[in-house]
C-alpha cells in the first residue's frame, strides 16, 4: 500500500516537470493517446499506467496558497494532543483541605500593632467589617468593638490573629454561611487616639484554677528527662512565658507518645514558685496530649478529683469545699455537681445537676449559676428542702446572700393567657414597665454555651440557651446582646416575659431600657 502512494506521488512530480516544458494541455493529449492506443512496446516506462485520470486532473490543480500550508500545519498541536490524551495517564489529586489554612507565622503583621484611620465599615448586626487604612495599604479586620468606633477613628489595634474566611451560623436554618470569603484579621487589643483601651489584650496567667481548686494549664513540652531505663523523671512545659516543671519520678511512667513541642493540657495541685514565672510540682494529677490521644492519670490523686467519666468532684466532705460567702452574709455551699465551670476573674460558677446547702436550706437544681460579685445564686428547674420539712419547687429562683432571700418565678401559663397576651413576629413595639432604678449592671444571665461569652467592655454576648432576668421581665433565646453604654438588650431568636403573662416572640426583639419600649424584627433586614 505505501509503495504504491510513493510511486503515484513520484508520477505527479515527473508530470509536472514535462508539461512545465511542453505545456499542460499538449502533455495531457499525450496521456490520453497513450491510453487510448494501448501501446505493449516494452520501451515504453510504466509510468503511463493507470491511474491517468487522477494525473490529468493535478495538471490542472492550482497550488495551494501558502495560508492554506499554515492552516494545515495547525492540525499538528491537535494530532499531537489526540496522542497525548491517548497515552498519558493524568492522575486527578482531590484538593487538600490545608491548602486554604492561612499560616499565622508567616504574616508580618500577627501579633504586631498598626496605627491607622478606620476607612470604612461593612456588614450589619453582631457581624462587621472594618477596613482599617495604615499608609497606603487597607486591613480587612473583624469587628469586636461594634459601634465603639466609627468612620475617620484613628485607633492603635494589635493583631491577634487571621482568618481565611469568615463565616456564621445562620441561627434560622442552622447552616454556617460564608459573609466574607477572603482572608480576615482579628483584633487582639484596641487603643483610641486618646489611650483609652475598646479591647484590652488578656492578662496571661500560668495556669487556671478548676471548682475542685486543681490547677489548669494549657502549653508545650520543651524538655523531658528521662533514667537509664527510659522513665520520665521530669517534664519542663514552656508557653513562651510561663514554665511548669512536672515532677514525675512517683507516677513510674515512659510517658510514651509524649514527645518535644507536643501542646498537652496538664491538671496538677501543689505548686510552688521556684523563680520569676516558673512553677515546679510533685503532684501531677493527669497529663493529656492536645488532640487527646494520650494521657499520664495519677491513679491515687485522680480519683480524689474526678469521678470515672471525667466529672469534677465538688468538695463532699473535704475542707476544701468552695465556699462562697458574701461579707459574712447568706452562706453558700457546693456539695456535689455533675459539671462545673469556674470563671474566677468574673467570680462565676456554672454548676450543673448540683446540690447546694444556703444557710439552713437545701437547694436541688438542673442549671445553677453562683455570682459572688452580685452575692446571688441563680437556679432553674429548682427545687427547694426548708428547715421544717417543707418542699417548694420553683422553674427559676434568685437567692440574694445579701438580704438572704429567695425570689420564685414561675412560668406556668394557660392556653387561653399565652393566645391573649402573645405578640408574635415583626414589626411590633410597644411598652415596657421598667423602674427608673433598672439597670444593666443589676441583671441576671445565664447561657449554656457559656464558653462563648465574650464581654468586650461593656458589651456582653450570650450565646447557646441564653437567658437574662432583669426586673419582673424574663428574655431567652439562641444569643442574647447586652450593651451597657445604650442600654439595649437584643435577643436573636427567643422571646421576652413578664410576671403578667405578656409574651413576645420574634427572630430579633430589641428592649430598650432608657426609652421602655420594645421593638420586634426580621433577623435577615436589621
């Protein structure tokens, strides 16, 4: 087959160069004379043999134009990528998740202080932008100040951090949502021209303290010293500022797993002070790896501390049962807790399915929050054991250790008073019946996801099953905001409640203190 396409192809080159000489129509004759004759005189070359037609015909064909060349060149990349996809195996490698985590190392700007003009706020509600101007360069920074600054403040913020997104849940279909798809930085203190600190950076302390008194610390492992037969006799955590020394000779351990820059979390009590900022103990009561995948238990101080699940046991009959006692008034006693959660700082205590002993009275309830500021226990779902044998059951009591008090509130309501007194959905407002003496500063709150809390100031956000008792009123919901300088409570998806049986429903209700009034809204157009 492919001698046959050269031989034709050498045909048509040898007929091109007789009939250049003899021209194209005389040389054509000659062709079909030779056909026609059926000449066998063997002197004659096979190049006359069929087919003649097709030689004819390429006499006449007009060469082809020199764009027409290149256009048949271009059909090479295209044979060539046929090959490739033909013969090339391409491997589809899935997108790494870590390949969007933004590394804080990196940026110059962490944990420095830039001094700038604040350019511009986006977004609305508990969410905003600031876009904060240094020089020619503009910051997108997360708003934690919310409306303690505005457009033109030339502020001091140190950054504490970057995002490479920001994202929210929406609290109607519980689905997180993207509001900003860049990266984003975060706010770690923020200074006004004047000095004044909207965001204080947090005191770093060595270590927390836990209801039971047991010491809590967060940090790495820069050092572990090991005898001859490969057990660790000494631990060194260092968090850039603090050290604790572990002592580890009594719990006989290789502490296997555990190894150098490791971030573990260490419960320990028996500190003492060795030098500036460095700690040693002895007692060690359980050493775990953060992710916890290891763990160093104490098993003849642990099970003083912790019940077998991991609950913290609250004081029993030991002496160091917390004690919180207001200035020689209304005593208050833990004796037992099935969870706690201690905010030292604020002097909160969160207990859960906790017994308590107030002066001669036993209280027994499901959630209970001790405010030694305020000198008050707030209880829900309570029930109360008095001196002579009565029982009195409350969905929610204050006790004041000041006046040494209880207050009840009950929320029992009928059919017929909820459709009478209900205000449901947006766009109401009406009256509230607040003293001139209510305050912010007087309120009672409590949320269940009291890890997310941030107070910024005076500014307070709630969030989980928040709730906010203040005067005869009662406010729940999924987040609750509470600004202090406006006097303005914001409740996100919850409702408001009197001693008259007055509901108020709606996905954002906002109380007013100063004016008395409340304002109902649509979550998606504040």
């Amino acid at each position: 087959m492919w001698d046959k396409v050269l031989e034709q192809v050498h045909e048509y080159e040898a007929d091109e160069v007789t009939s250049s000489a003899f021209g194209h129509q005389n040389y054509a004759s000659l062709l079909l004379r030779l056909v026609v004759n059926q000449n066998e005189d063997p002197l004659i070359h096979n190049f006359v043999k069929k087919p003649v037609k097709e030689r004819i015909k390429m006499l006449f064909n007009s060469k082809s134009r020199a764009i027409k060349k290149l256009m048949y060149l271009l059909t090479l990349p295209i044979v060539a990528c046929l090959i490739w996809s033909f013969t090339i195996d391409v491997v589809d490698t899935p997108f790494s998740a870590s390949a969007s985590t933004i590394n804080n190392d990196a940026d110059p700007i962490i944990g420095k202080q830039i001094k700038g003009v604040l350019d511009s706020i986006s977004g609305a509600g508990l969410y905003t932008i600031i876009y904060f101007k240094v020089g020619n360069i503009t910051y997108p920074i997360r708003n934690d100040v919310m409306d303690k600054v505005k457009k033109g403040d030339h502020l001091t913020i140190t950054i504490g951090g970057r995002l490479d997104k920001l994202s929210i849940t929406n609290l109607k279909s519980n689905h997180r949502e993207v509001i900003y798809d860049r990266p984003i930085y975060l706010m770690k203190q923020v200074l006004t021209s004047t000095g004044k600190a909207l965001i204080k950076e947090p005191e770093k302390t060595a270590f927390l303290y836990e209801v039971s008194q047991v010491r809590y610390a967060s940090s790495k492992i820069s050092s572990i010293e090991r005898n001859s037969n490969g057990y660790a006799t000494k631990m060194k955590l260092n968090d850039g500022v603090f050290t604790i020394v572990l002592d580890l000779i009594s719990l006989n351990t290789k502490a296997e797993g555990f190894k150098l820059g490791d971030a573990v979390n260490a419960k320990f009590i028996g500190e003492k002070l060795a030098a500036k900022n460095i700690y040693t103990t002895s007692k060690v009561i359980a050493l775990y790896s953060d992710p916890k995948k290891y763990e160093i238990i104490n098993p003849l101080l642990y099970p003083k501390f912790y019940t077998k699940e991991g609950f913290q046991k609250i004081g029993c009959k030991s002496k160091d049962v917390p004690m919180i006692t207001a200035a020689t008034e209304g005593k208050v006693k833990v004796i037992s807790a099935l969870e706690t959660k201690s905010y030292i700082s604020e002097g909160i205590i969160y207990l859960k399915n906790a017994k308590l002993e107030i002066d001669q009275t036993t209280l027994e309830a499901a959630k209970v929050k001790i405010d030694e500021k305020n000198k008050t226990v707030t209880a829900e779902e309570a029930t109360i054991y008095l001196p002579d044998g009565k029982i009195k059951k409350s969905k929610m009591l204050i006790y004041s250790m000041s006046k040494k008090s209880y207050s009840f509130y009950n929320f029992d309501e009928t059919q017929e008073d909820k459709k009478a007194n209900l205000v449901s959905g947006p766009g109401k407002e009406g009256d509230l019946a607040f003293s001139p003496e209510a305050s912010i500063s007087k309120m009672h709150y409590y949320a269940s996801d009291s890890l997310k809390s941030r107070r910024f100031l005076n500014s307070l956000i709630l969030s989980g099953n928040a709730t906010v008792d203040i005067e005869k009123y009662k406010l729940n919901g999924k987040v609750i905001h509470v600004d202090e300088s406006k006097k303005v409570i914001t409740v996100y998806f919850g409702t408001l409640k009197d001693e008259d049986n007055l509901k108020i429903e709606a996905e954002v209700i906002e109380v007013d203190l100063a004016s008395n009034r409340y304002t109902t809204k649509n979550y998606f157009k504040q």
